[in-house]
C-alpha cells in the first residue's frame, strides 16, 4: 500500500471517529450537519484506493473529443 493510501485511510479514519465521538458526547445537531461532506469523502476516498495508482477514473469522450466536432443531426 503506498504511503497516499495509508494516509488517505489515517484522515478517514480519523474523521469518522470525530464523528462518533461527537455523536457520543450529545452533539447529533454537528454530527448531521457534517453528513453530506463525510458522504462524499467516503466516496472520494474509495474511488482513490481502487483506483490504480497515479491513474484518473475513466472519462467518456464527450461529442466533441472525437475529430473536434459535433455529431450530425
């Protein structure tokens, strides 16, 4: 596992402890504001680790990729 992985999984680690303990100690008001953002970086941080190191997610070409121009209609 490569050193960007392990700290990637440190920080969600680290967040979702946060999280518990705040929701612990009666701080549900906190905890839920912060969902959306935890969501998403559970999300960002499972695409990384699977992803191959140093590559981006596939992308579909768009209409113009392919010979600069636009399909005809």
């Amino acid at each position: 596992m490569s050193s960007k992985k392990v700290v990637t999984v440190a920080v969600l680690v680290a967040v979702l402890t946060w999280s518990t303990v705040m929701t612990a100690l009666g701080q549900v008001a906190a905890a839920a504001a912060l969902l959306p953002s935890l969501g998403l970086l559970v999300q960002q941080i499972v695409q990384a680790l699977t992803a191959p190191d140093g590559s981006r997610p596939p992308t579909e070409p768009g209409p113009t990729a392919v010979g600069g121009q636009e399909p005809p209609r």
